[in-house]
C-alpha cells in the first residue's frame, strides 16, 4: 500500500491473480476453486502466439481472471474508486 496524495491510498493489483483458461461462466467466475486455475501476475499472456502464420481465430476466446483485495480500515464507510490502466 502506498499513499501517493492526501487522502489517497494507491493500492497495486498486479499481484496474486488466478487466470482460468476457458470461459467459466459469469455465475462460476466467482466460485470456481483457485486451484482449477493459474496464479499469475499481470501483465500476462493469456495465449502465446507466434509472430507470423497464425489463424487470428486461436485467439477469439473467452478466459478469466480473478483476484481480491482488502479495503483499507481509513477507507471504510468512504467512497472507493477501483481504476485500472
């Protein structure tokens, strides 16, 4: 955790992921066991292709990724932005 402004917690995300490779569904993304799936951090690559020769359709897939996070106590009964870049 790290406060880069007053009254502003900067929280980094990029760790402890779980990255399910194959569309899970939207009731099951939340329910599927983490050991079904992948820790990663992000960035990551969610298929390797090659540089050249490939059939633009090995990568029109649908998979998932999940993590959690605890509110800080300073933020509780706050109002919380959650912003990825």
């Amino acid at each position: 955790m790290k406060t880069s402004q007053p009254g502003r917690i900067v929280i980094e995300l990029n760790d402890d992921w779980i990255f399910f490779e194959s569309d899970v569904g939207d009731k099951k993304a939340f329910s599927t066991p983490a050991a079904k799936g992948q820790k990663v951090a992000l960035p990551h690559t969610n298929k390797i292709q090659p540089f050249h020769n490939f059939d633009e359709k090995s990568s029109q897939f649908i998979s998932w990724y999940r993590t959690s996070f605890k509110v800080p106590a300073e933020a509780r009964k706050k109002k919380v932005f959650v912003e990825f870049d």
